[in-house]
C-alpha cells in the first residue's frame, strides 16, 4: 500500500527490523499516518521550525512531523534498534533528519537546535512526567522551547492543565501554568497504539509564556509546592511545618487561612508565598 512520503507502512517496518515491542521501554507505537500527521498539525506551523522529538520509535510521528513541513527534525531514541529504520527516513528527507542514539534524560541536544524550535514526542511513560518538568525549569527563562506537544497518560494530562478544588490539581499544574499555557488537544483511546497500553492517552498543547505569571524563585516555588501537596488532604499550617519560624504568619501575611488545604490556594497566591519564604 502507498504512503504519502513513499516509505513503507509502519506495520511492514516493524517487520521487517523485527522491532518487537519492549514494554520496559515504554514501547507503544502509533502506526496510522494520518493519525500522526495530525498530531504534528497540532503542533502548530512546523515550516520556519526545528522540531525535537524524544522516542521516535519506528518513525511514525517523525514522518508526520517532515511531511507537515518541520525545516529539520532532530530525534532522540535510546533503542538502538530503531536507527536503520529512522535512517531510511533520513534518506527520504535529505538533510532534514538528525538521529541521535541515547538517553533523552543525559543527553541535552538543545545546542543543536536552532530557534525557532518545537518539541513535539509521543513520549515513553516513564519518563514523560521527569522531561515535561526539566523542559520547564531551565536555568534561564524564556527556555530554548516555544512550544511543546507531548502524548501523556490521559491521567497526567488533567493533571497538567487541573484548576484548583478539582481532583487533579497539583504540583504538576502550578508548576506547568506558571510558566506555559497548557491545553488537551487531542483524546487516544488505547486502541489507537500497538501493543494497546491499559491506559487512555491525550496530546497536551503548551505554549511559553515570555515571562512567568507572577514573580516567584523556581526553586522556592518548586519546594514549598512539593511540601503543601506532599500531604494534600491537611491544613497549611501544619504540611507547611517544615519551612520552619512562624507558618501562621505566614500564611496571614499572603491572605491565606492556616486552615485552608493545598488544593484550594491558586497559583497566584501560591507566588505569593514563595516570595515571602524567598524573603524571610
Ligand atoms: N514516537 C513513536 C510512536 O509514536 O509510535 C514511539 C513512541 S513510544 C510511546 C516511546 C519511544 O521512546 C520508544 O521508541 C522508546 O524506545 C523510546 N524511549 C524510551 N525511553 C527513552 C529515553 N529515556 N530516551 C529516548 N527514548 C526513549
């Protein structure tokens, strides 16, 4: 059967460089072309664009992501069985794909990568949450992203764009809409993967922010939100303890109650806080 660029169907692909699925590797491949190249549509006009994406597997969003248009795709896949496969992509798309054989999580490809650039994965779930946040606490801010669209766990994705007083609201969503405007642009079904996971998935759609929200330090930011959410369920005043001195006060001088819980503080109140822990 024809495919759009040419290139054998992803089925015959895994066939024939045996790519049996590893489940260790969080191995779930999606093997409709149209389905991918939408996904790459999702992600915005790819055609003055660099595009990273960790986990290329067979190549089926990377065939998406160069016929939507990318100027250069750079992916990054620790399974050294799929490179003869990406290869014969490379072929088809002259100097237009970069293969990187590794660990997304020790290898910083950012250098390679020239502005404007998007990073766009359907990305292993183990390690999906852990790259979303070092995507989103660099150094520096603005980071070298403009946009990032990423396939998580559908759990994980109501975590990332959850409001406060809702079940999903957490660590995970202050630390996202701080600093990017997230939102679910797609719903898969576990049927839209082979092997099918347990679990629905959903594509997330974040765009930068030039500038956080409000003022806060990442890192007081990102510790007094672990501590409030670590045990979500009690007082402030008492899951707050561990900043030590006077929690109340506080607590009192930001407009929070004491006896309020984690879930019910929003972002702004929570910058807040952490500027006056930043501050003591
Ligand atoms: N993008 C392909 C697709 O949509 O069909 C494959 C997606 S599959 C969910 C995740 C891919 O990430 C697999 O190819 C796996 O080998 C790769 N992977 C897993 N851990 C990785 C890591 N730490 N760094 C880079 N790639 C990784």
């Amino acid at each position: 059967m024809a495919t759009i660029d040419g290139l054998p169907p992803l089925r015959e692909v895994i066939r024939a460089h045996d790519l049996v699925a590893k489940k260790q590797l969080g191995q779930n491949f999606l093997l409709d072309l149209n389905l991918t190249a939408k996904i790459a549509r999702l992600a915005g006009d790819l055609s003055g664009c660099d595009v990273l994406e960790v986990g290329p597997g067979p190549g089926g969003l990377t065939r998406g992501l160069l016929a939507e248009g990318a100027r250069r795709v750079l992916v990054v896949e620790k399974d050294p069985r799929c490179v003869p496969a990406l290869e014969e992509i490379a072929a088809t798309y002259p100097g237009r794909l970069e293969i990187v054989q590794g660990d997304a999580l020790e290898i910083d490809v950012a250098a390679r990568l020239n502005a404007p650039i998007r990073i766009v994965s359907n990305l292993p779930y183990n390690v999906g949450t852990e790259l979303l946040i070092r995507w989103l606490s660099p150094g520096v801010w603005p980071p070298f992203w403009t946009s990032l669209t990423l396939m998580f766990q559908k759990e994980v994705a109501e975590r990332i764009v959850a409001k406060p007083r809702s079940d999903h609201y957490g660590r995970l969503a202050l630390l996202t809409q701080w600093r990017a405007e997230p939102r679910i642009v797609m719903h898969l079904p576990p049927e839209a993967f082979t092997p099918a996971p347990r679990v629905h998935s959903a594509v997330v759609h974040l765009t930068r922010l030039d500038q956080p929200r409000f003022p806060a330090d990442a890192a007081v930011l990102s510790r007094v939100t672990a501590m409030a959410f670590n045990q979500r369920r009690k007082m402030l005043r008492s899951s707050l303890k561990g900043l030590g001195g006077d929690v109340e006060a506080l607590l009192e001088g930001v407009g929070i109650k004491p006896t309020q819980r984690a879930e019910e503080i929003g972002l702004e109140q929570f910058c807040a806080l952490a500027r006056a822990v930043a501050a003591r």
